[in-house]
C-alpha cells in the first residue's frame, strides 16, 4: 500500500542514516526501531522536525512531529476522484434520474449557470453513494467476519466447508475495498497490486541503501557511477590477486617457540 498510495516513512526520509531506536527491551539487551509514521508528501514538505523521545515507564518511545500549517492559497482544492463502479449502481441511477428531470423542468439553458448547479448537484450525488457503497461494504465485512468466528469456535466438517466460502468472501470484500481506495486499480487484480506494491517497496528499499561516495586513494572523494565503479574494480582487484608469501618470515616468528618432537 505504500507506494500506491504515494506514502513516506518521514524519520527515514529525514534522516537516512541515523542510527536511533523506539522500542527497547532492557531484559534482553534488545534495541530495534518498530514505531514508523507514513505519510503524504504535502505533509512530508511541511514537516519542520521529527524524534524519538522517551515516554515514561513505556518500553516505546513516542514519535513527535512538527508540522507547519501551510496558508490556504486563494482558490485551493483538493483533488476527487471519482469511482466508475459508482455510477453503475441502481440507487445512484434513480437519484440521477430525479434530479436531471428537475433541471428539464425548472432551468434555463440559454445561459450556463445551469451547468454550475448541475454539476455541484452530481458531485454531490457521487459523493453520497460512495459513501453508502463503501459502508455496506465495511457491514458486509463484519457480518463476514462475525460468522467465521462463530463457526471456528468448535466447527464441524461442514462448518469447515462453510468457512472456506467466508474465506473467499471476505478476501472478495477486501480486494473491492482496495479497489475503492486506490484510484485506477480497477483494472488491476489483486495479486497484481500485491507484486506490484512489493517490487516498488524492495526498490525504495534498494534506494535507501545506495551508495552516493567512494573513498578513492588517489582521486579522494568519488560520485560519478563510472568513478565509483572504477575504484570498487581496482579495490577488488588488489585485494583478490595473487601475492607472493614470504616464508622465511616464519622462522623468525616461531623462533624460542618450546615444539614437542614426535617418536
């Protein structure tokens, strides 16, 4: 979900290499980092500072950010994308067609304010059935889930069947609930987003740890690829290649050494 949704990990953006943990379990020596925020980019362009403090008697730290609220610029909005399946719904059709026959009926045409009331009206009426799509959506889902808890309490063999099939379902309910989320996914299925969203995840990752410098003995600092490449081949080169040994250096080495002479 990261990536399509255009989400950020705003410690690790601000800080890519600092070294700092939240959660910490003193019993065991134990140190890792597990309390993440994920945010938007318009709030990863307003934060001023974001840390890690200690919280009390708590094994976590708490995460503070400090956002700065950007003034309203004069005409702003924010985007809204509309859902197609919405407009296939019987119930919007039917709101559709009411407020279209009031509009035939009482407006002028001449002129184009009509447009303006019209169209505030069908956003409106999208607005509203996406809303009741996706809370009959959420009911389906925990009505789905109540009665797989019931049968997995102590199910039988047919309670087994049945609860495949809510297995399915709910999988269903939770592939078109995506769907409602992430706009333009719903042309794509699934299995799909999933590889897509773990391809782009190991990219960012790869990304994270990518190396901007190499120290080079003769140039000193180096940032072009080829440069980087270059020293990296004659660092290897010179480490891997055959070296003679002298082997006199060991009499030396193990010379007043006591040795146990075998029979």
């Amino acid at each position: 979900m990261i990536h399509p949704l255009l989400l950020t990990e705003i410690f690790r953006f601000k800080y890519p290499r600092k070294i700092v943990y939240s959660y910490h379990r003193e019993s065991r020596n134990y140190h890792s980092r597990i309390d993440l925020f994920f945010v938007s980019k318009i709030v990863q362009n307003n934060t001023q500072q974001i840390y890690y403090a200690p919280l009390g008697l708590s094994d976590h730290d708490c995460l503070i950010i400090k956002l700065e609220i950007p003034t309203p610029r004069e005409n702003f909005f924010r985007r809204w994308i509309c859902k197609p399946k919405v407009i296939k719904r019987k119930t919007f059709q039917e709101k559709f067609q009411s407020v279209w026959n009031v509009f035939i009926k009482l407006d002028d045409f001449d002129s184009t304010h009509w447009w303006i009331d019209f169209k505030t009206s069908l956003i409106f009426l999208l607005q509203e059935e996406e809303k009741q799509l996706n809370s009959e959506i959420r009911f389906e889902l925990r009505q789905s889930q109540k009665e797989y808890r019931i049968l997995a309490i102590d199910p039988t063999d047919e309670d087994l069947i049945q609860m495949d099939i809510i297995r399915k379902d709910i999988r269903i309910l939770l592939e078109e609930k995506i769907n409602n989320v992430l706009p333009g996914a719903q042309e794509q299925n699934v299995k799909q987003l999933s590889n897509l969203a773990k391809a782009r995840i190991a990219h960012s990752k790869a990304n994270q740890s990518k190396i901007y410098f190499l120290g080079d003995p003769v140039k000193g600092r180096v940032k072009t690829n080829a440069d980087m490449i270059n020293t990296a081949m004659e660092f290897y080169q010179e480490l891997y290649e055959i070296k003679t040994i002298d082997i006199t250096c060991w009499d030396e080495l193990f010379t007043d050494i006591p040795s146990v002479i075998g029979e």
